[in-house]
C-alpha cells in the first residue's frame, strides 16, 4: 500500500505520469468526478490504474520512509508543487484537486487497513 501510494504522490507532484485512458474511460472520468472530488470518502473496491499496481514485495521500511519524506515535500510545495499534467482518468485537475485526491486517496487506504 506504501509504494502505491508514493506511486501516486510521484504522479501528483509530477516526477513521473501515466499515459491516458480511452475515450470511453474519459467520458466516464469526467461523469465521475464529482464523486471523487466531493465530501463522501472514495468508494471501496474504486478500479486502480495499472500503473499503481505494484508487483513483488517493496521494503517496508524504505516505502515507509519515502511515503513520509514525499508527503512532507509535497504539503510544504503547496501549489506549485502540483503538476500541471493531465490526470489519465479525470483530465485536467487544479492543485487544489490534486491535493484533495491524495488527502482522500491516503484516506482510503487508512481506513481500508484500520489505521
């Protein structure tokens, strides 16, 4: 769960990105956002973008350690330090966006694991 994480604050802040969805999948993103990016947590068993799944088993103490030198970085970078590419489901998304999908996507996975 770290590394999928720090997989998707690597998106948010910019040093890596994932190639978009179909045109199919992007009508939907655009239909969906409202869910995501509203009041309600995300919903459980919500598709995962193959590029955030992670294969074999990542150390546990150097996930850890990545997942809270990157959270420090990208709350200290406020906005600029939001990427300006485009999400590959939902398109473009503001730095506020950004910063509220991570806060409810760490929030998922806290809640999923009861931490």
């Amino acid at each position: 769960m770290l590394a999928h994480c720090n997989a998707s604050l690597e998106t948010a802040m910019g040093i890596t990105s994932s190639e978009r969805v179909g045109l199919v999948a992007r009508l939907f993103g655009k239909l969906l956002k409202p869910t995501f990016f509203g009041e309600k947590p995300f919903p459980k068993n919500s598709a995962t973008d193959q590029s955030y799944i992670i294969n074999g088993n990542p150390d546990f103490e150097e996930e850890k350690a990545k997942v809270i030198r990157q959270i420090q970085q990208f709350a200290e970078g406020g906005a600029q330090k939001c990427t300006t590419n485009i999400h590959a489901f939902f398109g473009k998304l503001t730095p506020t966006e950004w910063a509220t999908m991570q806060w409810k996507h760490f929030d998922h996975h806290l809640r999923q694991f009861n931490a």
